[in-house]
C-alpha cells in the first residue's frame, strides 16, 4: 500500500479476560461476498484461513479481518513466516500481496503462541 497505510497487519490481542487472538487484516475494500479464504505461502509452507469482510460504517471501504485462537492453525501461518523469504498473502478473488517473512512477524507469533 501508499507509505504509512499498511496493507496487512498480524497482531496478538491478549484480552484480560478470554482468549489469546491472533488479528490478521488485510487493508483492501471487500468488493465480493462477505466470506473468503485468506491464504498464506512462503518458505516451501502453506496455510489458510477463513476471513470476513468488514465494511465501514458508512458502507464505503472496509477491510479484511480473521481472528484465530493461537492453535495448529495459527502455527501452520506462523510457519510460513519461519525463513529468510516473503511470504504471498491473498483472499479469494483479489490481487496477491508479497510480504517479507521478517522479525516483526515473527516475534508477533512467537509472543502469541506462546501463551
């Protein structure tokens, strides 16, 4: 994206009371449906998850978000960030971003699956 708008964003949110999430977004308007695929491949590694449009208020833009408890799903993506190379992050339907598999997204993993 435009510098200083991310195009995707891998957060851990760790609630006071609940559940550990992982937040993944991708800042792209949904254009198609409410339901999709967000996959990942990098590193000889592939995941997926499922992810859900969220349209802004005034029903213009929005972006892309999952949330998965930090289980085999979240590894399976984590895994895809453990080498040297860039990661291809895309939903059903829209363009591919490539990403690299740097220490930022690795220390968000490692933080959130590690409880």
């Amino acid at each position: 994206g435009p510098p200083g708008n991310p195009a995707f964003s891998i957060q851990c949110q760790k609630p006071r009371e609940g559940e550990t999430q992982l937040i993944f977004v991708r800042y792209l308007p949904p254009t198609t449906g409410s339901q999709a695929t967000l996959s990942f491949s990098g590193n000889g590694q592939v995941a997926s998850l499922p992810i859900a449009a969220v349209v802004n208020p005034n029903g213009v833009g929005g972006q892309w978000r999952a949330a998965v408890p930090p289980d085999e799903h979240a590894r399976d993506v984590s895994e895809t960030f453990s080498g040297p190379g860039t990661v291809e992050v895309s939903i059903t339907g829209t363009p591919p971003l490539v990403v690299p598999a740097g220490a930022e997204p690795r220390r968000v993993f490692a933080s959130c699956l590690a409880g």
